[in-house]
C-alpha cells in the first residue's frame, strides 16, 4: 500500500503556520501525501486579478477578477484531492473556508474540520458534514497517519 | 412558458424579514415560484435534533444530532432547486450559509447572493461562484421577475 | 410549501409493523409524504423470480433470480426518493438492508436508520452515513415531521 | 497490456487470513495489482475515532467518530478501485461489508462476493449485484488472473 | 402507493406485436404504467431523416439521418424510463436493440430482456447486465405485476 | 404516449420569428410541446443585469452583470430540457448559440441545429454534435412531429 | 504532447487479425497508444466463469457467470479508456460488441466502429452514435495518427 | 507541490502564435504544464474525415466526417484537461471555440477566455462563464504563473 500518494487539500485559515505542521508532522511520520493549498500570500492572494489581468476602478470588481482567478486554484486542487481538510480560525468570517467544505461535500470528498471548542455551534452544520472534527494540526496528522498507514499515536 | 414552476430556495440569515418580502414581492408581480427555506424559527432548528431523537449530555453530539436533521430537509430541497437565494446579514457567522453556497455551486445551481456592500470583501469567493449579488429582496424579486417572465422593473 | 410532496423510501426489516406505525404517524400529522418500500410479503418476496419466470433447479440461481426481480423495484424506488429510512431488527442479518444503505449513500440521499441501542456498535458504519438514527417508528414519525413541516413535537 | 496497474479493493470479514492468500496468490501468477484495504487490526479500528481526537464519553459517539475516521480510508479507497471484493465469514453480521457493497455498486464498480454456500440466501441481493461470487481466495485469485491476463486456471 | 406512475420503454423488435401484449396485459392488471417506445412503422422509421429533413443521395447518409432523428425519441425516452424492456427477436441482427440496452446499463437504468432460450448464448452478455431475463411478453406483464403491485401471478 | 409533455429549448438567433413558427406549427399540428426560450427582446436582455441591480460605470462589467441574470434562465431551461433547437443565423456572431450548444451536448441532450447551407463550414462541429441539421422552422417542426408522434409529412 | 499515453479499447470481434493489424500499424507510427480489449480466446472466454468458479449444470447459468467474470475486465476497461473501436465482422450476432457501443456512448467515450458497407444499413444506430466510421484497421490507424499526431497519410 | 503537473488545453482560433507565446511564456516561467490543443494546422484539420475514411460527394458530409475525427481529438483533451483557455481572434466565427467553452463550463472545467475588448459584448456570455478574460498570451501566462506557483508578475 505504499505506493498509493494521498492528495490532501489544506482549506481555510491563511494567519497562523497551521498548514506547515501538519506538513512537519506527515514527514516526520514518513506518510506519503502530496498536500495543496490555497495561494496563502495574503496579499498577493487578494491581487491575483488586478496583478495578472490588469487594475479595476471599483473594488467589487476587483475582488471578483482575484476570486476568479483564485477560483481555477481552489476549485481544481480540490477536484483533485482524495480529502479535504479545512481550518477555521477565531479572527476573520472565512466564508470562502465554509464555501469550499460545501463544494468538498457535494463532491463526494471526505472533509476532517480543524477549530477550537468555541466555534462549534456556528459550525455545527460543517462539521456535520465532514467525517472528523480536529481541534489541532496534531489531530489532524494522527487522522493521517491512521488513515494512511493504519498506525494510532503511542501513547 | 406559464406553466412551469421554478423552484427557489432561500438559504441563509434567518434574523430577518428578507424571505416574507421576496415571497410577496413574488406574490404580487404574479410569479409562478414555489419557495422552500430551512426551519427559520431558531430555537426550533438548535432543538431539531434532541426534539425529534433524545437528549444528548454533551454540546458537541447536540448540535451534530441537530444538525444532521436539519441537514435532511436543507439539501433535500437544495437538490429539489432550479435556483438557490443565499443572504448574508451583518450578525452571525452564518457559515452554514456559504456552506449551502458551496454545495449549490457543486451542483450546478444558479446562485443569487444577497448582502450589503461592506460584506463584499469578505463574501468575494462566494459572489464569484453567483450568478448575481443583490442588495435587498427587492432586486431578488426584480431579478425573479426577469429571470420567469422576461420583464424589467418599469422606471 | 404545502405543495411539495416527500417521497420517502422505508427499507430493511419486514417482520414487524414499523413500516404501518411510520405511515399512520405521518397521515396523522397530516404530512405530505408518498412512502415506498419492497415487497413485504417474505414468501412472495422469495418467488419473485420463480413466480414470474419459471423455476430453477438450484437455490443459488433461485434466489439469484428473485434478487433480479426485486432489484428492479427497490432501486428504481431508492433512486426515486427523497429520503431513505433504514431499519434493522433484532432478527436476520438483513444485509439487504445495509446494502441498500450504501447504495442510498452513494446516490446523495440522506439516511435515517432505526435500530435498538445494542446493535448500535455492530452498525457504526451505516449509522454514520445517516443523518440520524432513531430507536423507534414514533421518533421517525417526529424527524419527518420537523423536517417537512418544521414542527417539534410538543412535549 | 503489462502495464496497468489494477487497483483492488478487499472489503469485509477481518477475522481470517483470506486477504494474505489472495495477495500470495496474485503475487506468485505475476499479476500486476495493487490491493487496498481497510484497517484490519480490530482494536486499533474500534479505537480510530478516540485514540485520534480524543475519548468520548457514550459508546454511540464513540462509535460514530471511529466509523467517521474509517470512513475517509474506505471510501477513498472504494472511489479509487477497479474492482471491489468483498467477503463474508460465518461469524459477526458484517452490515459494513454489505453497506460497502452498496456503495460499490452505485458508484459501478465491479464487485466479487466471497463466502460459504449457507449464507447464499441471506446474500442474494448482495451476490446479485455483484459480476461473480467466488468460495474461497483461491477462485477470487483465479478470477483476477483470468481478468487481468486472460488466463484460466490449468487443470 | 397507488399513484406512482412507472415509466417502461419497450426497445428492440419490431415485427411483432409483442408491445401489444405487455401494454394490454399491464392494462389489464391495473396496472399504473406509462409505455413508450420507438417508432415501430418500418417504413417510417427508416424515412426518419430523409422524411423531414430532406433526400440524401448516398445509402450511408441516409441512414445516418434517419438515426439521428431517431436517436433524439429513443434516447430522450430511454433516458426518462424507469425500466427499460429489450425484445430481441430471431430475425434480423437487432445491433440497435443490444445498444440501447448498453446505454441503459451505463444509466444505471434497471433491463428486462426478452427472447427465445436459442438466443441465449449469443445474448449472454445483455442478459448478464440485465436484471431479468423473460421468454415472453406474458412473462414480462408478471415481472411488472410484481415489480409494482407486489403480487405474484395466481397459479 | 399522448400524455408526455416534450420540453423544447429554442437557444440562438433572436431576430427573426422562427420561434413563433416552430410554435405555431408545433401548435397546428396538436403536439404535446413546451417551448421555452431566452428573453428574446434583445434590449431587455442587454440591460438584464444593469435594471434589476443597478448600474455599472464599465461596459465590460455591465455585459458580465447582465450575462449572469441570462444565465440563471438559459442555463435552469436547458437543463430541464429533453432537446435544445439552436438557430444561426446570418447576421451576428451569436457565440453565445454555439456555447448553449456545447453546454446541452456536455449535459447528454439530443441538439437540432437550424441555419442556412453558407453558414455550414463554419458550424461543422457544432452540427457533429447534433442529431439533426434543419434548414427552416417548417423541418423542425417536422422533425418534432415524427420524434413525438412518429409521423412524417404527407407528400 | 509526446507524454499523453492514449488508451483505445478494441472491442468486438474475435475471430479475426484486426487488432493486431491496428497495434502493429500504431506501432510502426510511433504513436503513444495502451491498446486494451476483451479476452480474445474464445474458448477461455466462454468458460470464463466455470473455469474460475466452478461447473453449472445448465446452459444458462454457465452464460451468465461467464458473462459476469468477462463483464469485470470488458467494464473496466471501457470506462478507463479514452476511446472505444467497435469492430462488426460479417460473422456471428455481435450483440455484445453493439452492447459495448452503447455503453461507452453513455459514459461520453468517443467510438470508432468498423465494419463493411454491407453492415450499413443494420449497424445505423451505432454508428450514429459513433464519431467515425472505419472499414478496415488500417483506416482506424490512420484516425489514430491524425488524432495523436496531427498527421494525415501521405498520398 | 512541484510534483503536480497541470494539464491545460488551448481552444480556439488557429491563425496566429498565440498558442506558441503562452507555451514560451510558461516554460521560461518554469511552469509544470502540459499543454494540449486542437490540430492547428488548418488544411490538416479540414481533411481530417476525408484524408483518413475516404472522400465524400457533398461538402456537408465531408466537413461531417472530419468534424467528426477532429472531436475525438478535442473532446478527449477537453475531458482530460485542468483548465481550458479559448482564445477568440477578430477574423472568423470560431463557433467551435465557443462550442468547447459551453462543453468545458457544463464538465465543470475552468475557463479562460483570451480576446481584445472590442468582442467584449458579443462574447459577454462566454466570458460570464469563464473564470477569467486575459486580452493576450502574456496575461494568460500571469494567470497560470500565479495558479500553479503562486507567485504574481514583479512589476
């Protein structure tokens, strides 16, 4: 079973180094995933329209030019991906988070949720919807790790 | 064209007279739509779950109970949808709204979201996966009446 | 909303009257629901394919026959409904009934399985890919209730 | 024709080597497959929802987070299979054996059933939804060497 | 139950009245069933293209016309079919017969098949996608006796 | 076969009156025809976006607003369509004709295509996706007679 | 483009050299082609199911496991492939062979079939459905090198 | 993320480099791309029926034929591809650029639309369903440069 490469789609939060250890913790464990993401460049995220297609007077179009062009990322590393992982954050709505779970979702693609105790209730309709809720990146790379090599942490 | 029936589900805030104003803005311009919506009555939809199945010790299994019902009529009559309306209000998280949107997208429904223009940047991902981002129900109607019977807003 | 028809397909166990407890709760309720389910007549059931095409020497094409004949009604049935109610009983290994459930949950469907508390670990699986798991007919009757109606059960 | 890889799922009864045998004898005919499967080390299975993200209280939401974290692996790997085997021992009821089988089924994947002559009847809708239903490892690896190189068994 | 109206496409032969005898058999039964079918006049059916869209002078283009024209009833009400029913009689070479059944399979539309046991062989494989197997029309009005009304011929 | 309702979708050309003479024909010759259609006044349709939500100050923007509102009617007919009919016509580009076309073959809908014999190098491969070329609203509405009524005009 | 390995399916009749002549033909192009088909040994396959499975004592039900074992490889391979080549010998009933065709037309697979004009006029629905008509191997490579290649034989 | 390769296919007009640009651009950028297209060379593309099958009397079963052979090509590179750029040139009709436009956006594939501004209202529906409008090749590598790699043009 080792050959197969499990594509894991990193969604949601692009403020804290989330991504980076849950990337850490699957070498370490010597799993093999491929993972994705969002461009997290926040501000080049936010000119991916203006900065590759040219300047828009008004921001509502400007916002629309860059998740359009942030949308071919998104939405094909999702296509693709066997499971979606998505990170909710204290700071920020993260709308585009919860968009891309209900895509996820409707994809047939299994969904593990990243986020503290306080956001359940707000989530609840998310979490639902994905096979696990992790509080931490820890979390999430022992999901991996059963998931792929069928190991439980050592406790 | 007057027989058929478009079928429109208003998914999102639920603090808000938004829908009684599209169904009778919709009413009175004659449309032939057929509106279905989540439970709106708050306390009804937290209660959904632990109401219809049993009491659960814990909140987390609370609202997952809940939400799971909830969830068996909200993507029953997203499926059942020729278009899906999703509003954002300014309160709340309402990230079950941009999951609705996502699951739409997924599936190929036409979406109409509604918000006001501070929301913009925030909503971006989700606006760019919409056909068209109204403002109040009046447009959604105007939209409506357009989109069914082929006529503008008389000015 | 009164308009819209529920088509709910009740699947599983066919020695018990819980398929008559859900329909005479619903029609008491007054819901619009249109039940469907296989044929519940177990010896009918079984000469399904003998009955209608003539005999078979071995019981393994006998019954690999009537699974034919009964397929076309329950898939076409599953495939045509709105929601997918599952129950299985204390007796028979009902694989037909989990099989069902996979198929239900491969077309999108949303599940509600109905079971005893003690066989709870030997279907955490089929439970998991339902919205809700009910102990008895009456909870069934109040998950249909609320999710076609928006009704708690008064208490 | 040497280079395709199949990709073959072994669903089912973890409580016998079946699984070893059909490896040893797809390796010794020289046929090029890559065999997928779920987690089959029982207690690390039952304890993959809790020894991951944490205990639970109730042994029903134990339950249900382990078959969540499960669910990620085998569906994934069902998804991504060619061909679904799926066996049935004696002992246990197996309703995820045949929950898989359903969901292998709409998905269009091939399935080969696997099991003892009694359970023939209780497995008919199961064994008729499947391309073959072989009683031992042995006829499995003579069915694969048979589709994926041509050759039947010397006799 | 009443009122579910089953829709039966009736494919293959047309030189019989084999249609007669299923459509005057179910209406006898009582049964709730809509039947379509190809157009079954001969003449008219080859004159399909040429007959509306204008003569062709080559053989090929002819009949390439005509299929087409032909393929916008067929396909639309295959599509639309419940169950599809495939007559193969012994004459002719019935490619189209055997096609429509193929596309129904990949469907996922359940097949009744129905010929004479000296065709079984060179039928084997139709037959195995189908989920019956009958020898005549009475045969096929018993399948849809039970199939919809759950009641076995008296015997 | 008198009770099916055909739905019809006349996508392309909008200055002309070949919709209102399939119509008329379709009509005159008792066919169970609904016909649906875009918004065919054509300023209407270019202030689609621009008279239900508001002005833009960019003509590029006020094209995309105006697209979007459209596409929520062409797309939800063409999808609820059992055949698109998409005229060519002599003047103007019409892209948007030949990307209805794209789109209803994509979605498995049968495609007749009406235009001249100039314009016939040019639509190549738009009339290869179709399963009839016709030259005039009369041969539509023959071919319409013989697909749902299996009559050819009397000579 | 050197890269892409195109898979083509080479269904249909077993009783002659056509395969080989298109290998051999895509060969001395040099094209990047992974030809795949169904068991071509008659024998073997007609025994397919009884020689991995074990003896039938009827007719019929050798068939049908036989059908069932050649349906998990022929399946397979038709929904892996890029493009399915159809060939109709003037021998036999081929019913198979058409049955594939329909199929792969519903799965959206481009086909190929090949036959002689003496077969037009039976094989019209087919070929209609077809994207090309060949009538021998050597026009099939010649489709082959323009569609992979871009090149046209030299005259 | 280097490992991915990205597959992209370039639609539309085929009389200028602009095709050739966006490959030079993208492999300076050191861009994991492979890039697919129609066959471009014109009187290739024209022959491409006739020049493999045979030649044919009438113009419009020639350009049949060869429109024919040219979709087995692009079809299979559409269904193949990540992202679909179509480029629309001032000379020409180029219904078949928007033909593949209306098949990428229904197969769910993302969509660049390449064209000067003054095609903007002609092509506006087009462009709605495009996730971005470049106006030259150089733009077109921006968008793929800030997709792939993240990384938006230094300026």
């Amino acid at each position: 079973m080792g050959e197969r490469i499990w594509k894991v789609y990193l969604a949601g939060e692009i403020h804290s180094d989330w991504r980076e250890r849950i990337e850490a913790g699957a070498r370490e464990a010597g799993l093999p995933v491929e993972f994705t993401a969002p461009v997290t460049d926040h501000p080049a995220s936010d000119a991916a329209g203006t900065g590759t297609l040219g300047e828009e007077a008004e921001a509502f179009w400007r916002d629309h030019k860059g998740a359009g062009v942030n949308a071919i990322r998104t939405q094909t590393l999702i296509r693709a991906a066997d499971l979606v992982v998505v990170r909710f954050g204290v700071r920020y709505r993260q709308w585009n988070a919860a968009f891309d779970a209900g895509l996820a979702a409707a994809l047939g693609k299994p969904i593990v949720t990243v986020h503290d105790p306080d956001l359940d209730h707000a989530l609840k309709e998310v979490d639902r919807a994905a096979q696990a809720t992790a509080r931490d990146s820890e979390q999430v790379v022992d999901v991996l790790r059963y998931v792929i090599a069928g190991q439980l942490p050592r406790s």
